[in-house]
C-alpha cells in the first residue's frame, strides 16, 4: 500500500490530536483524583490504566488513522510522496500520535501512584521512561507492518490473519530483545549469578539466560519469562532481586515456569488474533457482520476461559516445586511489596484474562 497521490490535510487531524491529548490529560487527572480515593488504590489503578487509558490509547490510534494523519504528516516532510520510506513514516507517526494520546493520560496519574505506594517516584524520570517506550514500540509496530503494507496483504481477510499473526507472533519471539531496547537492562554478575542460578533450579524454571531491569524509584518487583522455546529470557527487577528471599522469589519464579508450561503467552495471542480478525471483517462491512461479532464475542469468552485456567495450572505447578503455603507467603509478599491488597471476586469476570490474587491464594490454601 502506498501514500494517496493527494495527501490529506493535516490541519484536521492535527486539531483532533490536540482534542484527544487534552482529553487523555483529563481523562488520566479524573480517573486518579477518584481512584485514589479507593479501597486498595494500587490495585485500582492497575484496573484503570488496563479499562480505561488503554482502551482510549487504543480508540485515539483508531480515529487518527480514520483521519489520515499519519499520511498527512509525512506528506509535510522531506520524503518520498510514494513507496516504502512514506508508508513506515506514516504508520510510525501515526502510532507515535496514540502514544502520546496515552503519555498524556498516564502523566497525571503518577501523583496518586507516588501517594498510594509511598514512593519517591519522579514524575520526570517516569514520563521520560515511558516516552522512550512509546518511541521504541511506534519504530517496532511500523517496521513490522511495512512488508504487509506494501504487498496489500491486510486486504483479505486471509492476509488480514497472516498479518495480524506475524506481527503478534513476532512481538512475543522477538521480545527477549525487545525489552533490552526499550528499558534499561544489565547482565547479573557475581553472587547475583549464583543466587538466579540457585533459584531457578529450585523454581523449574529452565531460561537461556537473564536480565535485570533497573526498576529505581518504581520499586516495582517483578518477575517474567519472554521468548521462543529455544531462546527464552528471564526478567526480573532489581526491586524483585532486593525486597523478596529466596522462598519468596523461588515460589514467584515457579509460577513465572508454570505460566510456560502452560502455554499462557500462547492461548492470549490466540485469543487476540483470531477475535481480532473476526471485528475487523465484520468492520469492513460483510454481509454476516452480527454473525461475525457473535462469533468474536465467543473466542473472547472462551479464550479468556482458558488464559484463567491457565493462570491456575501455573499455581498448582508452582505448589507442586515448592510447596502450597510457600506459594501463598510469596503471593502476600508481593502484595505487601506493591502496597496492594489481594482482591478477591464473589463472581468471575469472562471478561478478565487473569484471576484475582486473593482467590488464587485462597484456591492454593484449600
């Protein structure tokens, strides 16, 4: 696909991305002026940026893309009106565009993250740290569309599910390498080698090699495994390495194996690729367009079914290493760590891709 022969006029979309920064900001002061008022703020606004900032990151990219103004941008810069350089500039300006509709709805959220934790968090350091990633995945997601784009592959729905998939797919094979450009990474060395090594064989946990990422002021102390079979990367935090002993980070690293066993990663970007094809075709206007959502309505559901199970077969895995109880210590740990209190839920969410942390450690404890 190439640039129209008549670029589009950037005044409108231009005037529409200051609409939408304005009302991410608001959105983003909103949300947190009430969500600190909460019970279990921490968790709230881990729910808040997933219901609301995403989604209208999301819907931001979608009507900036309606409007053209990836091409019209690129249309004022010095670069070829046609081919492959004005297509990835387009696509890269077009998702840098929704990136900072979203920067503009986390920044002022940071405050209430800082008072309900009780961090010295910098606002400075935190937005400039998300800028680089808002950067960093707008150069990923518009290389990765370029071959697609230019060979009309998203035209059908075919191309549209081959498409999709690669970029998925690649995302997740690629991510081992990803992470490492877009935050700031270091290789473990001396006893911190021995202690991983140790905790690992413990945990099940079998990675190729490991990567710390400097968490600072976040004191966020998390753990994750990324990559293809045969080239997996663990990551953890310093915070991870610092607050949590070695039952605790066995016992969190042996869910972090049971998540891989389980194919976690796996059922997620099923459910994405398949239910987002689904929307789209029925977007684009075929006659069994109702047919179609309901049908993308009920990957949804099933998919998210089977992502919670999941996380579940990851528990009882991670019991089985190292022992139930020490399982349900780490989980109350991480929780005390994060100033976040386990959630439970009196009926499930279909539409949760994960269970609450207090009924997995009430689930664990029976």
């Amino acid at each position: 696909m190439v640039l129209q022969a008549t670029p589009p006029a950037l005044a409108p979309p231009a005037a529409m991305l200051a609409v939408l920064t304005v009302g991410g900001f608001m959105l983003g002061a909103a949300g947190s002026a009430v969500v600190r008022r909460l019970s279990n703020p921490v968790g709230k606004y881990r729910l808040f940026y997933l219901g609301m900032l995403l989604p209208f990151t999301l819907l931001s990219y979608g009507v900036l893309a309606l409007l053209a103004f990836g091409p019209a941008l690129a249309a004022k810069l010095p670069v070829p009106t046609a081919g492959p350089v004005s297509t990835l500039v387009a696509d890269f300006f077009g998702f840098l565009a929704a990136g900072l509709v979203g920067l503009a709805a986390y920044t002022p959220t940071l405050r209430g993250v800082r008072s309900a934790r009780d961090i010295d968090l910098s606002t400075r350091n935190a937005v400039a740290r998300m800028a680089r990633y808002v950067l960093g995945v707008s150069v990923v997601l518009a290389v990765a569309l370029l071959p697609l784009r230019l060979g009309d592959a998203l035209a059908s729905p075919i191309g549209l599910f081959v498409g999709l998939a690669v970029v998925v797919v690649g995302f997740l094979a690629g991510s081992p390498w990803i992470i490492t450009v877009l935050r700031s990474t270091t290789k473990p060395t001396g006893e911190t080698v021995d202690r991983l090594d140790a905790l690992q064989t413990r945990a099940g946990l079998d990675v190729r090699d490991v990567r710390i990422l400097d968490t600072e002021a976040e004191e966020t102390a998390n753990a994750l495994v990324r990559g293809p079979p045969r080239y997996r990367r663990l990551f953890v935090t310093s915070t991870f390495l610092e607050r949590f002993d070695d039952d605790t980070a066995a016992a969190l690293l042996a869910v972090q194996a049971g998540r891989v066993r389980a194919r976690l990663l796996a059922r997620r970007a099923g459910t994405v690729i398949v239910a987002g094809v689904l929307l789209v075709a029925a977007v684009t206007g075929s006659d069994a367009r109702w047919l179609l959502v309901a049908a993308a309505v009920g990957v949804v559901l099933v998919g998210f079914w089977l992502t919670r199970r999941g996380v579940r077969a990851a528990d009882e895995y991670a019991a089985a290493q190292v022992g139930a109880s020490t399982v349900v210590d780490a989980f109350e740990r991480y929780a005390a760590v994060h100033s976040m209190e386990p959630s439970r839920r009196r009926v499930p969410n279909p539409l949760s891709v994960n269970v609450a942390l207090g009924d997995r450690i009430d689930r664990l404890r029976a």
